[in-house]
C-alpha cells in the first residue's frame, strides 16, 4: 500500500516529503510552517511549494512519496483540487493528504476523488479519515502528521529552522499605512474558537473548542521572521481574545523584545467590548488595526448567525477601538438569503457615517454567504426553509435570494469590484459607485452623506491583500 512506504527509511531522504499550501490571505501560510518544522525536527527533509506565490515545480512533485495539500480555506480547497489532477498526472503512485479546515469538511467528496486521506484539524488527535487505508497504518501516519496540523508538537526550543526552504517574507502582501511599508510575518497564538457562529467553517469541525499554542512556540517563530526581515506580524488566530492574557503576555515579550514591531490581530465586537480595559495597552504594544466580522447590522441576519452582538454594539467597538488610537477594519457578509436591499444599503450609510471607507476593502461589499457541508446553519429553521442543494464541486450549498434584485445587485457589484480593482481605481470612488448602483436597483436617489469629502474619509492601516474566504 502506498501508505505504508511513508514511515520507511525512504521517506528521510530529501524532497520524499513535500508540502504544499494552495492559498492563505496573502501572508507566508503556516500551513507550511509548523508542518515543516515538525517533519524536520522528526528526522525528515521536505521540501515546500506554495502555489500562491511560486509556480508548481515538477521536479519536486515527482519526486515525492507523500505530498501533504494545506486546504484551510474554501479558496485554497477550489485551488488544491484542481491541483491534485496534475500531480496525479505528474506522480501517480504519491500518497496524497489534504488536511486543514475544508479537508475535514468536505473529505468524503476528497477520498472519492483521488485524495488517500485527509487529516482532521482538532482539539483531539484523531485517526485520519482514509480512503479504504489499513488503520494501523493510518495511525502510524498520525503520530508522523497529526503534529503539524495544530501546531501542538513543535518543540519550543530554538531549532535552526531553515526558512530559506521559504519564499521570502517579501513575496507575500505588506502593511501599508499613509504611505508607510512593513514587511509582513504571522504566526497564530491559539487554534480553533469558544464560540459557534453559525456561518464560521470552525465550529463544526472544532465544537466550541480551543487551546492555546506554547508562548515560547510563537515567540520563536516571531523572532525567525523579525531576523528575516519582518516589521509587522499578523497575529491570524480565530480570535485572538479567546485567551486574552495568553495573547496579552505574548505581545508583552514580543514587544520587550522588539519595540518597533507593529502587529493586528482579529477578535469578535462582544470580546471588544468584554476586554475594553487592554486597548490602551495593544495601542502601547504596536497595534495598528484590529479586524473584526460585524457580517451585518440587521437583527434578523445577526440571530440567524449567531454573532451575539447588535448594531449598538458595533457602534460601541468602534469607540473602544478608535478611542485607543486603533483602526478598526470591519468585515461584512452583505449577501446572505435573508439580508434586504434596505439592509445593504444601511451597511454602506453606516460605512459612510463612521467614516469607515478606508477600513473596509472594497472585496467585502461583495461577499456571498458560503454554506459549507457540516455548516451549522443547516440546522437553523431558517435554512432549512430554503431547501438547499450541495454543490460537490463547489464545496458549497447552493441558494437563490427570494429578492430576484438582490442576486443582480451582487453579480454587478462582484464585476464592478474585480473591474476597479484590475483599474487601480480608489477605494472612495468604488465605495460610491457600489452605493450608486445599490440605489439606482432600489429606486431611490439620494446624495451620500460625505461624498467628495476627502477630509471625511483618512486612509487607513490595511494588509495589501484584500480579505475573502
């Protein structure tokens, strides 16, 4: 069984391993990272592709006799399984794995279509879901891969980790703020997520879970990436105030140890508003922005996913947050089957009133609702009414908005965004022809409140990669 010549003496020699990670918000993926840190303090030599940034090498792919495929993301998924048809072409007797968030997801369709397994990313180490693999075998892979997923075996001492097998920090997206540049590292200081917003692909697969990774971990891994260049660090957790003074004590080091790096994190409103009293402190440590999924400000939307917290409640963070000398980068979710045209268009008023242009990219305005398989919005009545279709090779389930305007306003808006984004056109001026184009579909004229008010709206912090799923 191809299983079975992983664990053998072969696997040590170079490049018998490779990892390769499809996509990741534009930053350096730690699905390469802590994976490959893991295999080599094992004993093993891998090599890594990231197919984001570097073209696939053949070379590399022939020559490995298992090829793990980081799919964390429903993007990098599309990605990873359009790429696994080429490397069958290229090396059909590898032993493939998918592992990350969408593997575990989706791995029936995965281990049906020419994947041998995919490993589950949890709190527990579990025995990879396999495709028909004896499971002694399959458990001995465990011990091998299991450690990489969550980053829980890494050892904390200084290894002489080679990220020279790495594309360079600089290949990846940059901080930019008024024409300042940082060079950008990321690291996570926990995995999974306490809470289950229903729309989120972690619940189902963490069940309200989370643990914290070692403090000593993710200080080396910031102080590899400071030695290579970097100036800003992403700190990518779910949520980063899960464990506030887990996150807290490693920014104190962090910033000890470096004082001009700068940082952003991402958190949850209700968790800005429960630790008000540490923004003072982020804005003294070097945080920059903070990015938080508001998803809507429609009472209706909000019950529906679950994200305990109201309009008011936003409103609240962004005082919190600003007030501390932090932008705020709200994202939305504007497209979902029960979001009105009146609901859209209050997302853009609210945008505009806040002087928040700047803080959202325009990217966001067009996000559709993404209903995975295992997505716990299938068990809410609410869609469950819809009768929704899985779309297998779409990762998704399939739903039409009962407002025929709302899926036109969406197609439209997608083209515009992609169109302005390939033109270099500025974020004010799409933002307003985004509102325009709203209006104009529900029949209403109006004059934006700050519209040509260049003072109104500053430009703010940002990661040149615009966010999406």
């Amino acid at each position: 069984m191809k299983t079975e010549t992983l664990i053998s003496s072969a696997t040590h020699t170079p490049g018998a391993i490779l990892l390769i990670s499809c996509y990741e918000l534009g930053h350096r993926p730690a699905g390469l990272t802590r994976p490959l840190r893991a295999l080599e303090i094992a004993g093993f030599t891998p090599d890594t592709i990231d197919i984001a940034v570097e073209a696939l090498d053949v070379e590399k792919v022939k020559r490995a006799r298992f090829i793990g495929i980081s799919v964390p993301m429903h993007t990098a998924l599309r990605l990873g399984v359009h790429l696994l048809q080429r490397i069958r072409e290229i090396n059909p007797d590898a032993s493939i794995c998918m592992y990350g968030l969408y593997a575990t997801l989706n791995a029936d369709y995965l281990l049906s279509h020419g994947v041998d397994f995919c490993l589950p990313s949890s709190v527990t180490p579990q025995p990879p879901l396999s495709g028909g693999q004896d499971r002694d075998t399959s458990m001995q892979l465990v011990g091998l891969v299991q450690s990489f997923v969550d980053g829980k075996q890494v050892e904390t001492q200084k290894t002489g980790f080679r990220t020279a097998k790495l594309p360079p920090l600089e290949t990846y997206a940059q901080f930019e703020d008024n024409g300042e540049v940082r060079t950008v590292g990321y690291t996570e200081t926990t995995h999974g997520c306490k809470h289950l917003c229903t729309h989120c692909p972690i619940p189902p697969v963490y069940k309200g879970k989370f643990f914290a990774v070692n403090r000593e971990t993710v200080l080396n891994e910031i102080e590899e990436q400071v030695v290579e260049g970097a100036t800003h660090i992403t700190f990518g957790d779910p949520d980063f105030l899960n464990g506030p003074m887990h996150g807290l004590r490693i920014l104190r080091a962090m910033h000890e140890a470096y004082p001009n790096l700068t940082f952003d994190f991402t958190t949850k409103i209700e968790h800005i508003l429960k630790h008000r009293k540490h923004f003072p402190e982020f804005a003294q440590l070097g945080c920059r922005f903070i990015i938080s999924a508001v998803e809507s400000l429609s009472e209706t939307v909000l019950t529906i996913l679950e994200k305990h917290h109201t309009r008011g409640d936003v409103e609240i963070a962004l005082d919190i947050v600003h007030g501390a000398g932090i932008a705020l980068r709200p994202t939305w979710v504007p497209f979902t089957p029960w979001t009105t045209l009146d609901d859209y268009l209050e997302i853009l008023r609210f945008v505009d009133t806040h002087h928040l242009i700047y803080h959202v990219d325009p990217v966001q305005y067009a996000v559709r609702l993404l209903i995975p398989p295992g997505s716990y919005l299938l068990n809410r009545p609410e869609t469950i009414a819809l009768s929704l279709t899985l779309d297998e090779t779409s990762f998704s389930y399939t739903w039409t908005h009962p407002d025929a305007r709302m899926d036109e306003l969406h197609k439209t808006v997608s083209a515009l965004v992609e169109n302005d984004a390939r033109a270099g056109v500025n974020t004010l001026e799409t933002f307003y022809r985004i509102w325009t184009l709203a209006a104009d579909i529900h029949g209403s004229r109006h004059t934006p409140l700050d519209f040509h008010s260049k003072d109104a709206h500053q430009p703010a912090p940002r990661i040149t990669e615009a966010w999406f799923c």
